[in-house]
C-alpha cells in the first residue's frame, strides 16, 4: 500500500502526562507500517469536561503509514490500553488520549471512525499544535489550517518549552510553560557564547533562528586592525543587515511558534557611540532612526555576562584570525557599555545571566536551569546568578 500522510492528537491529563505523550509518540514510530514524521510541541489546556480534573497535556504527530484508516484506528486504541487507559464517562480524565484526525484528504464516515475528527477545527489544542507542524494543510470540508486559526482562540491554551520528543532535540523533557512565547533574544559582548545559546534554544524548540552575520561583513576584519578608519562602514553594514532581518521577521509566518535571535536591534547603537566621531554618528543617528521604525519586540531578552579575560580566552579558543587584533581595552569598554545599556533597558522582561563558569552549549543541566528562569522571567528584571562567587565588575561596579 502507498505511504499515506496521517496526522494524530495525543492527551492526557493522568499520571505524568508528559511522560505518557512522550512515550506514545515514541511508541507510533514503532509500530508496523508506521514512521513518525514530526510531532508539535507540547500544550497544557484545561479539560473540556469536569473542571474536577487536571489539566490536559496535548500534542500532534504526523505520521507516515501504510496501513489503513481502519487499521491504524485499531493499532491507536492498542496503544491506548497499553497505558492502562480505562473506560470513562466522556471527556473524562485518562492516561492517554489517542484520536485519529487526518488520513491524507480522506473522508471517512462508519459507525466506528470519522475523518477528519469532529474536534479538528473547533479546538485550539489541536489546531495550534497542528499549526506548528503544516499550517498550510487542508482539512477536508473545513479548509486550511491557517484560515481556521482565525476562528479559534488560543483561550486557555498555554505553551510547554521544550520538544515532545528526543528524535528532534536534546532539550527534550524539560517541560517549561510560557504563554506565547514569540521572539527570543541572545546578547551580550562579543565571545560570551550568544550565538552558541541562540543555536541550542531554536534546536530546542523547532525554531526560526536569526543569527547576526559577522562573517558577511567585509568591514570587520579591517575594522579589528583600524577601529577608526572602519568604524563608520563596519556600523552601516551592521544596521542595514540587521533591519532588513527584522523586516523579513515582521513578515515571516505568523505560526511560527518561536523565534531566537543573537542581536538586540535596540542595542545596535551602544557599538556606534563607541567607535564612531561626533560627525559620524549624527550621521549614522539618522540613517538607524529612518530604518529603525516599527521593529518587532522581543518577548524575552537574556543578556549574558562573563569577565573580560574570560571573554579574551574564549576569543582566542575561536580561531578566528582577525579577533585575536582586539584591544583588551575595547573588549572592557564594550562591556561597559552594555552593562550601562542594560541597567536601563526596560522594552521586554531581561534574563541577566552569569555565563562566566556554566556551559550552557555542552551541559545538560546547566542550559535546563537557564531554561528554568527564562521560563519564570515574565516581567521587569531576573538575575541568574549559578556561581555566586563570581562577580563581574565593571566600571560602574559589580554587575
């Protein structure tokens, strides 16, 4: 039989639900005549029925089969009982929940199946996960997926951080809650490990990353040997590169559940202020106020912080020829002045992170606390701070 492209709800809202989502998904990649596609991230909703009940984790899997509407029913029902699921009133609580939506565009009516389900374009916790996995996709006698979305509020909807599952990411597991989380921003000075977090967070969560192109600047190089006589064409072509970035985010799907950036448009003049005369930066004042209208916002800020000889050894550990130039005293003004841009920064909620001894790239449990305060960071200021012992001073003192 042809592979048909099939599309799965899973809940569950009984002991370890998470955990019982996971594993379901990890068992549809098992099963006969079966391949797990992709899965959606996780979704905590409350239950449709007895509000006496825990909230409902939910997920979408698409999955590649061979088998029939009918049989792959029964095949979903057989997973059910290996989790003990027990008969139940409707809408009550269970182990695990199940339901065929999808069968490629069939229409499928019987006294034991129907396709597309009933629930696929009334309920946001299967439509927002659905979204996140195709929301281009036709459902049969509704429409797409997008269109129905306009229709059906998030409500309630809340989601989880962190994939369902470990085929698509080591951040699997760690189950952060955060509403709408949108726009993630990566900062701080250069050789701090930004654009290394930025990667992890968007494997993390399946999602668009925007990393700033320093390799494309034809400027920088000559800038690390001539501060001066780059300065002026270095920051253009930064600005120029950025905005047009931004722009692209602006524009870009507005189902993409996350995003993950390693520059902070608002922080590209902090740079300009440094290197740039008097003449120039009114100049370059101008030019950044005329690009720099109506820019995305970033949801959550983290600003990440380490000692200034911590920053040269990591530099030079990089390799990167042009680098190695740098002044140690540029590198302790830049600091400066973030940490000056920073204590008076107040458009999103700032994650202040200590990055001095933790390694949020190779270990495991370091990158999940992080993901721990990004998760409590809602609103104002959070300071994580995993070595107390290590303080950063600054000019203006200790950070």
């Amino acid at each position: 039989m042809t592979e048909v492209i099939a599309y799965i709800g899973l809940g569950s809202n009984l002991d370890n639900p998470q955990a019982q989502v996971n594993r379901a998904l990890t068992e549809l990649d098992n099963l006969q005549g079966c391949r797990l596609c992709q899965a959606s991230s996780l979704y905590a909703s409350p239950p449709m029925g007895p509000a006496d009940q825990p909230d409902y984790i939910n997920a979408v899997a698409e999955i590649g089969t061979q088998l029939t509407a009918e049989s792959l029913l029964e095949q979903l029902q057989i997973l059910e009982a290996k989790h003990d699921r027990k008969p139940t009133h409707r809408w009550g609580p269970r182990t695990l929940d199940l339901d065929l939506l999808l069968y490629g565009d069939a229409v499928i009516e019987t006294h034991q199946l129907s396709v597309p389900h009933p629930g696929v374009s009334k309920r946001p916790f299967v439509l927002y996960p659905l979204a996140e996995l195709n929301s281009r996709l036709m459902v049969p006698g509704a429409g797409r997926v997008e269109s129905l979305l306009l229709d059906c509020p998030r409500a309630s909807l809340m989601k989880i951080f962190g994939p369902t599952n470990a085929r698509y990411s080591r951040g699997q597991g760690i189950g952060l809650k955060m509403e709408n989380p949108g726009f993630i921003v990566v900062e701080g000075p250069i050789g701090v490990g930004k654009t290394s977090l930025a990667k992890r967070l968007a494997e993390t969560f399946g999602s668009e990353l925007l990393l700033e192109g320093a390799a494309d600047n034809p400027f920088l190089e000559r800038f690390y040997r001539n501060p001066r006589a780059a300065a002026m064409q270095t920051q253009l072509f930064f600005l120029l590169q950025r905005t047009q970035q931004m722009q692209e985010l602006r524009q870009s799907d507005m189902f993409e559940p996350v995003r993950v950036s390693d520059f902070l448009m608002d922080k590209d003049a902090l740079f300009a202020e440094l290197t740039l005369d008097r003449e120039e930066l009114k100049l370059y004042q101008q030019v950044y106020s005329h690009l720099t209208t109506d820019m995305p916002k970033p949801d959550l800020v983290v600003y990440l912080q380490a000692p200034v000889d911590v920053l040269l050894k990591r530099i030079g550990k990089r390799g990167v020829a042009y680098e190695r130039s740098m002044e140690p005293a540029y590198l302790r003004s830049l600091c400066d002045a973030y940490t000056r841009f920073f204590h008076y920064y107040d458009e999103a909620p700032l994650l202040i992170v200590n990055a001095a001894e933790i390694n949020l790239v190779d270990s495991d449990s370091d990158y999940e606390s992080l993901l721990e305060q990004m998760a409590l960071t809602t609103s104002g200021r959070r300071y994580f701070n995993p070595m107390p012992g290590t303080l950063i001073t600054t000019a203006g003192g200790t950070a």
